[in-house]
C-alpha cells in the first residue's frame, strides 16, 4: 500500500499536542517502592510530564485518616508522614499531583464494598462532614507544605462513579451529592482550586455527563472542568491470568469521545469548559498482553495525534508496571498498563510517546496531520515527522507513505528512530528466551538493549522549486520519527569521506 504525501512547509494545521500534560499511576501507595520510583524517574527523563494522577489518595495504606477514642468518644486525626514522601517525590521528578479525591477509609466509609487486591472502600462517608473535614484537612497541610502553587493542581472528585464496582450502586444521586458538598468544602479553603468530575468511563458516559450538568446548573457550581475516561476495546476473553482484547475501530471511538464536547457546549454556561481525559489506553483490564506490543504503539500514535482535538488534556494509563488492581504480576510482560515494563524496560508505547513529546521540544508549527503522521516545522528550521502503521488485525501489508515536502534548497541529514516489531520489540526477545518469569541481570540487561529504536541517517539536498522528495515503508504495526536538519557539508582540510570509505583493506 502507497499513499503520496505532499506537505507545504508554509501550512499552519491546527493540532494540540498534550502529550506530555497527565500521566496515570496505580495506587499512591505505591509510590513508596524503589521500582516505581526507578521507573517514574525513566519517563520524566526522556518524556517528562507536568502531572500525575492515580487512585488511592485517602486508602488505607496512605493512613492520612485516624480515629481513635478518648473519653468515651471517637475523635479524628491525620497523619500526612507517607502523603509527603509520595508528593516529595513526585516534585523531585518534575511532576504536579493531578489530585483525584477516593477513595473512602475504611472507618469513615458507610458500607463495606471494597474493589481490587487492595481493597479500596467503594461506598459514600457514613459522615458527609467528616468526609468535608478530611478534604479540607489535606488541603490545608498541601498549601503549608508546598505553597501557594497547590492551589494549580487540578482536583478531581471520585472515580468511575459510573460502575458500580467504582461507586456502591452506581448511584448517581449519591455521586452528586459527594460532588456537590466536596465542591463547596474545597472552594472555602481558597476558591482558586480548580475541581472537576465526573470522572466516568465509556458506556454511560452519555447520561452521566448531561445529569452531571444538569445538577451543577440546578445547584449553581460553576464547576472548573469536566473529566472522563476513554478505552478503545471490546469487552476481553480471558484465559488463565490473560485478558484478549479487540481493538475498536479508530473513528468510532473519537465520535464517542466528540459527544462529550457536544454534551457540555449545549450548556450555554458550560460552552468550552475544559474536558481532561484523565485515563485512556487501549484495553482497560490490566491483563491485556497488547499493552505489551508494537501494535498498541501505533495504535495510541494515532489517538495522540487526535485527542487533542476535543480535550484540554489526556492522561495514559499508566506510567509503569508497578500495578496492583487483580494482584502482582507474574512475570515482567503480565500485559499491565504501563509505559514500561518491570525491570524498567520500556514497551514500545514508550517511544511513542517520547516522539510527540519531540514534536513540542521547541516552538514548533504543525505543517501537515493525517491518518498516518504528523509533521511540524521548528524554530531552528528544521522539520519533525512521526508515522505509524495502525492495524486492528494483520494483513500482512506495509504501507510506503511518499512525501513530497516543500522546504529551501540546500543539503539536510533525515535522522529516522524506528520502532517496529523487527527493530523495537522486547516482548518478542522475552518470548524468544522463553518467556522466563524472574529474569537474571543478564537478561534483564538483554531486553533493556532490545528496547531502544533502530537508529538510522542519510544526508539528501532539496532542490529549489521541488523540494525534498523520500519515501518511507512502515512494516505493520510500526512507529517511525523522522528530524530533517539542515545539514551542509563542512570537511576539515584535506578530508574526504568518501575517500575514506573506498579506501581498500590493507593486509
């Protein structure tokens, strides 16, 4: 398959690029062992994004919430000792807590329905104001601890209320009764906080977004901004510890997501609120073996280069491996989340991600975006391009994109980072060794060296009145980042590559 691409280095194309805006996490909890902390500082250095979100803040691994008795009555205190740790080292790294308010503790929770390995309490406060006591409370120690900047981290309300595994009964009424009085109780601590919800995921998004709206135009809220989650699979077949997903197709899940901007701009005081997508990926179970491969690469490539679009910003699902929703992996491709693997071995998703990151490095003008690639023009004259190949089944086919680009005459260097399931793709290496569950150091070593991109440069001129003209063949499922610099020869005296190249092997 061949498709011609023909680029005007003169055209402006609209395209936000949040890339680097949010990343997710597992329970912050977590956050308290050297391998997340090992893996985290791994994305910051080569992405390096401005927040993180995850679930757990008020679970009872954090301990923030403490009753104890003293005569005769049940009083409250907080212990903030690991809450600091964990926002201490999120700071370190350059990171901005994108804070989500859930889940409930154990002696302040009304029920006892818990989710995951670790037991998050689903059910609402059997005290709305002890509930209010609690929020403030945390805001009140972020603000003497770090400052007036705590009052820029955005404030989400719960998590997927709309499960009922999320949200005892899925109720809706109840969630916005939470919303409503943990709204209030934030904006009297400083009403510079920005607070945001629903927060809920695909399948009834619809009704919840429009009852959300509903219910802060009744209540008066001026709420901040509107989150949601986005996934792009069917529900899984699961065998043994493994979940099989199949994609959905490309342009239905982005309509999904377009009827959320739809939804909260026929509200005349909601017109252009922000909507954050505060987790996407393409499974949503934690045990889906694509996370792992070069097709999810391509595959998020591609909503990168749409999300944007509707939302302010999007928020992967997650950072790294370190994971415990169903338990702790068995091995170090379980199929989690995750930007990298156990090990700190990153998946191919990585360098995706890394490749947009390199779009923004500088200012930059978005010349041309398509179903394939996205090309910009940046400050220091050069131009930036990432491709990829999308499938949702194998075909067996390559697609050749031959781009015609209208750039000064003159001689550049095209740097080409290819991450394809030949050149980039650890998960093969690991299967090809066996697929061993605990690796030795040596192997370990092995799959860190087989997950970088293939690395290539060729020196081309472009000719005036025509251009740059090349073409590049993506295999299935791969992801390509091209830097065209402009590159003109400079030799030191007397020296001749070409020379050097030819020159015949002495014996």
């Amino acid at each position: 398959m061949k498709k011609n691409v023909m680029i005007n280095s003169n055209n402006c194309v609209p395209f936000h690029n949040a890339v680097d805006s949010c990343i997710g996490t597992g329970r912050m909890g977590l956050a308290l062992q050297k391998e997340y902390y090992e893996q985290l500082k791994m994305v910051q250095e080569y992405i390096g994004f401005e927040h993180i979100r995850g679930h757990g803040l008020f679970c009872d691994d954090m301990a923030i919430y403490q009753e104890y008795q003293e005569n005769g009555e049940t009083r409250v205190e907080y212990n903030f000792t690991y809450l600091d740790r964990v926002m201490d080292s999120y700071l370190e790294l350059g990171l901005r807590p994108f804070l989500e308010l859930g889940f409930m503790p154990k002696k302040l929770a009304s029920g006892t329905q818990t989710l995951f390995y670790w037991q998050a309490n689903v059910t609402p406060p059997k005290s709305y104001e002890a509930w209010e006591a609690l929020v403030q409370a945390l805001l009140v120690h972020l603000l003497e601890r770090y400052g007036d900047e705590v009052v820029t981290w955005p404030i989400e309300v719960w998590n997927e209320p709309n499960l009922c595994g999320f949200w005892y009964q899925a109720d809706m009424q109840e969630y916005f009764k939470l919303f409503a009085r943990t709204f209030r109780a934030i904006k009297a601590i400083d009403s510079r906080f920005r607070v945001g919800g629903p927060a809920v995921c695909g399948g009834s998004d619809r009704p919840w977004i429009q009852g959300f709206l509903e219910f802060c135009r009744a209540e008066k809220l001026a709420v901040d901004f509107i989150t949601r989650h986005h996934y792009c699979s069917e529900p899984p077949e699961t065998v043994g510890h493994y979940s099989y997903i199949e994609l959905a197709p490309f342009e239905k899940e982005l309509e999904n997501l377009h009827s959320t901007r739809e939804i909260v701009d026929s509200f005349a005081e909601f017109a252009g609120l922000e909507i954050h997508i505060t987790e996407f990926n393409t499974s949503y179970t934690p045990l889906a073996p694509i996370h792992d491969t070069n097709q999810n690469a391509a595959y998020i490539a591609y909503q990168l280069s749409r999300l944007g679009d509707d939302n302010a910003s999007y928020s992967y699902w997650t950072f790294g491996d370190v994971f415990e929703e169903l338990g702790v992996a068995f091995t170090p491709f379980s199929g989690c989340f995750g930007l990298v693997a156990n090990g700190c071995i990153p998946k191919p998703t990585f360098w995706t991600f890394y490749f947009f990151k390199q779009l923004k490095a500088m200012p930059s003008q978005c010349i041309h975006r398509d179903g394939d690639s996205v090309a910009v023009k940046m400050q220091d004259g050069s131009y930036r391009i990432v491709a990829w190949h999308k499938t949702l089944h194998r075909q067996g086919e390559a697609l050749t994109l031959s781009y015609s680009l209208d750039i000064p005459e003159g001689d550049y260097c095209i740097v080409r980072k290819l991450v394809d399931e030949e050149s980039c793709n650890p998960l093969k290496v690991w299967h090809d060794l066996g697929e061993p569950a605990n690796l030795t150091k040596a192997q370990q070593k092995l799959l860190k060296e087989s997950s970088s991109p293939a690395i290539t440069t060729k020196r081309v001129r472009a000719e005036k009145g025509s251009g740059l003209t090349f073409d590049l063949t993506l295999a299935e499922n791969a992801v390509v980042y091209l830097q065209i610099v402009p590159a003109p020869l400079k030799p030191d005296r007397g020296y001749c590559y070409e020379h050097v190249m030819d020159q015949p092997v002495q014996n």
